[in-house]
C-alpha cells in the first residue's frame, strides 16, 4: 500500500513523523551529508544521524505531484557523493482547503 498525504498539509502534525530512513552501513563509514530528493524539494541534514525522520511543511506538501519518487543522497567524509539504492514512493492528494480558506468565521 502506498501511503498518502494531502496537499497543504505539514507531515508534522499531531508530533508525526512522514518518513524514517534507516541506513544500512554495517562498516560504520562517516556520512558527513544527505540529501532527501523528491521531486524539486531538497531537504539537506549536515552529519546525519540514522534512523533519519523526514517531515514536509505545508508549502512543501503544496509542490508534489500527484506520485512522488523520492531518493536519499549521501556524502561521505569525503565529499563524495552516493545515491543510496531504493526508492520511497506515496501519493499526494490535492487538499481540502485552500490557502485562505485556513480561517474560521
């Protein structure tokens, strides 16, 4: 099953956590960076600690498509970069309320 979140929503709600990552490096090597890619949302974690949470703010949410392909990039001490094998796929449903419909009268 794939999961889904709704355009607009903050994945942080109600103290949630979207997505885990956790990292198989049974030698133990420095990652110094990664980089969570999905789509044209970039979130950069300098000295990242595993299991990695990802969350996407609202505006975020706002920019996915309706299918969303997400990789995780990392660094080693290095600088040198690894495109981590796998991919997270979910859906991104178009949200029930507008921007300025956030209100109540």
């Amino acid at each position: 099953m794939i999961n889904t979140v709704y355009k607009g929503d903050d994945t942080r709600a109600f103290e949630n956590t979207f997505i885990t990552i956790n990292l198989e490096n049974p030698l133990g090597y420095v990652v110094s960076k990664a980089i969570f890619v999905c789509g044209c949302i970039q979130k950069p974690f300098k000295n990242p600690v595993f299991p990695l949470g990802i969350n996407l703010d609202s505006q975020e949410t706002a920019k996915l498509n309706y299918t969303n392909v997400c990789y995780l990039v990392v660094f080693d001490e290095n600088g040198l970069q690894k495109t981590c094998n796998g991919t997270l796929t979910f859906l991104a449903q178009n949200g029930v309320l507008g921007q300025n419909d956030r209100t109540c009268c």
